[in-house]
C-alpha cells in the first residue's frame, strides 16, 4: 500500500503526510469526559464535533458524548455567540448536565468569538457552570488539547482559599483509563489520599449495566478540582501534557507541582512509587515490591531477544519518551522517536534519555509525520515499530514486526482497559514486545531451527 513512499528525504516546512498527531479539540474532549456530569461542547459546526466524537470512539470503543454549536453560514460570517447561548439553554435543559466545557474549533478561532465575554453574558441556571478553553485546530496537537482544556477547569474553578486537604494531585497525562486506574491502584496501595484529574477511569471504560447512563459514576467532580487549590502537591505525569495545568494551579492557588515522566518502565515508575512514598510518609508496600521483582525477573527471563534490537517509536510525546525508556532498560536500542506534536522539550528529553544510555545514533525529531518516519526506515531498517494504529502500514510496507501501543488503536479492542503504567503495565509492554518478536522468529525459522521452546 506505501510501496511507492521514496527513500530521498526532502525538507517540507508548510505540508505533512499522514501526521502523527491529532487536533486540539480533540485532546480537550477528552479531558472534559474526565470530568464527572460533564458535557464537552464543541464551538464550531457539526462536522468538527462528529469527527472528533468519531475519533475517540474508535480508540475507546465506548460512546463520546459532545454537544456542538452547529455553526451554520451565518455563524461563520457574523461569529457563533448567539448558537453558543442557544445551545446552553437547550444542553442543561434536555441533557442537564452539571458542567459544561467549551472548546473551540478553527472556525471560532479565526472568526475570533470571545467565549469569556459570551459566558458572562449566558443565563446559567444555579448551581450550573459553564467553563472554556481555546484549542485553535491549526496549532499543536490534542495533547495541547488536553492540557489547555485542563488548564481552563482550574482556571474556572479552582480556588486558593480551599481548606488544606492533605490530598496529593494526581495528573495523568494523555493517557487510556485502564492507565489511570493502574495509578490509582498504586497510590491506594501506599495509603495516598489523592485527586486524579482528569480521570476517565469509569466514563470510558464503564461496565454494561443493560441500560444507557449519559454521565457514568466515574470522573473527577467538580468539588473535587475546585480543591485542588488546597492539595499538598501535585505530581504533574508527562512532563510535556501536564505541566502548563500543574503551572497554571501553582500560579492560580500557589500549589507545588513535581513533574515526572509517564511511569513507564522500572525507573519511571520507581520515580512516581517513591514520590507517592515521600509525599505520604509511608513505606512502599511488600505487595509492591513484589511486583517490580516480577518485572525484574521477566526482563531477565527473556534479555536474549531484546539485545541490541533496533526499535523506531512514534506516538505521542510523553508516551513516546516512556516507551524509549523501557526499551533501553531491556537492551534495545531507540533508532528513531517521532511525535506530531510541534515542542522541541520532547527533543531536548529525548537527547538526554539516549545520552543516559550512550546512544547516538538515534533521530529524535517533534513536529514531523509518519511519511518521514517511512523514509527514515526505508533507508536505515529497523527490528521493530511500536506505536498507533497508523503505524501498520509502514510496518506491511517494510516486513517490520509491529506493536500498537498508544493514540489511538483503532483496529483492536481492550487496549484500553489494559494498563501500560506502572510494574504491571511494564510487564504487559514487555509481553506485547517479546510477543511480536518471537512471533518474527518463528515466522521466519526454517523447519529445523523452528523450536518449541524459547
């Protein structure tokens, strides 16, 4: 399907081909489904919401809720305050939810509707809010989408003058709920009293009860962001997607902030496991510890298979950074990293992740596509692609043995629920490597080097 992809590399500034990433509002859906009895609102026409709710469907394989502006020509001319207004009425009338999140689409930012001004000027029913953030679609990608679309909840409603809670802030990242309930399961472990947010652990993964609940039990409530302004800290995971809410709290109600790497792998995870331990001053429970010893030993039972192994990653920032770190820590050996998403800090971590582990040979590169990523591998081949579903098409195109790991997967199913976070979510990576791997070897074996033990 790509054979007719060229190995000569040439510089493009203004086009991508295939990106690697997706758009703001996308990111910002998702962070509003995080959020208990929230609506996420798109400010733009139907289409965009369609195809943003289309999006996250596919990945989660659960129902995105989303109401929509419904721009129509003459919105487009003359701005979208009055479809705004309408649609508050209308959405807290029939749907009523407790919150509703408002993001923009690339039509209302170009238009330039002011949405704190519009808000201000809405009706609200009481005891009802209505929140928003910008997420132009032009500009970054939805893990800005994401973190803006955070930022604006605390901005809204955090509050400096909350009460100490004793409780450690828990920012997940762009991440799967099965991610997030991993992260949870770690702090109830050590005895932490925590807020996660966003936390879709329990909106898009909810069991089948036999009927419909428009707002599932799970989400971060809305009292529970507005007290963060009292939390003791907040560890901000994904040192790309969480920062600038982290930062926005510490600036709003002069909440400290440790920002961290995804806990993916051992060192991460023992990052996040002794910050969890310091924060609560409680010792790591056995339980625990037995459980990176499992890892340990996994890693070890099967050493032989990974050395050496060149691997290209392409995903998202953080995520991307995380995987690197775990396959350096199992022998293998990064050959390319790519994100969509345009920020030279993933570059600069990169660089310092491939130094800690004397690599250098590996390119690093944000703000490019999958296109480039095929050159790359067409001219220097690698043993192993891990990333999204996009990813399999270079990986038929090129005979690479192929992992989906990631944003988004959208031809399997129960990745979601499955963490990848954590020790236990390092030993399923671990599985999903060794896996595609050995499968390799077997597929290529001649009859009498086809073993049945590996």
């Amino acid at each position: 399907m790509l054979d007719m992809t060229p190995k000569e590399l040439v510089h493009r500034k203004a086009l991508r081909v295939n990106p690697a990433k997706t758009c703001q509002p996308v990111g910002a859906m998702y962070a509003a489904l995080g959020v208990h009895r929230c609506m996420p609102h798109s400010h733009g026409s139907q289409g965009c919401c369609s195809y943003h709710r289309t999006f996250l469907a596919r990945h989660f394989k659960e129902p995105a809720i989303a109401t929509t502006s419904s721009f129509s020509e003459g919105a487009c001319v003359f701005g979208g305050g009055s479809n705004l207004k309408k649609a508050v009425k209308n959405i807290f009338d029939i749907y009523d939810p407790d919150i509703i999140a408002v993001h923009t689409t690339c039509l209302s930012e170009t238009i330039g509707d002011d949405l704190k001004t519009l808000i201000q000027q809405m009706e609200i029913p009481e005891g009802k809010i209505v929140v928003h953030t910008n997420t132009p679609s032009y500009v970054g990608s939805h893990i800005n989408g994401f973190a803006n679309m955070m930022t604006g909840f605390i901005k809204y409603l955090s509050d400096k003058n909350t009460p100490a809670t004793g409780k450690v802030g828990i920012f997940p990242g762009f991440v799967n709920p099965g991610d997030m309930h991993e992260l949870k399961r770690i702090a109830k472990m050590i005895g932490v009293k925590y807020t996660m947010f966003p936390d879709t652990d329990g909106t898009m993964n909810s069991a089948l009860t036999g009927h419909y609940e428009m707002y599932p039990k799970g989400g971060t409530t809305v009292d529970e962001i507005r007290e963060l302004g009292g939390a003791q800290h907040v560890l901000a995971l994904g040192e790309i997607t969480s920062v600038t809410p982290a930062m926005e709290l510490k600036r709003k109600c002069d909440v400290d902030f440790s920002s961290l790497p995804l806990p993916i792998g051992v060192e991460a995870t023992d990052k996040y496991v002794m910050a969890l331990s310091h924060l609560s001053k409680r010792e790591v429970p056995t339980e625990l510890e037995e459980e990176r010893g499992q890892l340990l030993d996994i890693m070890i039972d099967s050493h032989a298979y990974y050395g050496d192994k060149r691997v290209a990653i392409a995903g998202d920032p953080d995520t991307v950074l995380g995987f690197a770190a775990f396959c350096l820590e199992l022998g293998m050996k990064p050959k390319y990293m790519i994100t969509g998403t345009p920020d030279e800090k993933f570059t600069k971590k990169a660089k310092e992740l491939l130094l800690k582990y004397g690599v250098t040979d590996c390119i690093a590169k944000a703000n490019t596509d999958l296109f480039e990523l095929h050159q790359l591998i067409k001219n220097e081949p690698v043993d192993l692609l891990i990333g999204g579903t996009h990813c399999k098409y270079i990986a038929r195109a090129e005979d690479v043995p192929f992992v989906r790991a990631g944003f988004p997967i959208l031809d399997r199913y129960v990745h979601p629920y499955m963490p990848l976070v954590g020790y236990r979510g390092a030993m399923r990576l671990a599985e999903l490597i060794s896996n595609a791997l050995l499968d390799r070897q077997d597929r290529d074996a001649e009859d009498k080097d086809f073993e049945l033990v590996m």
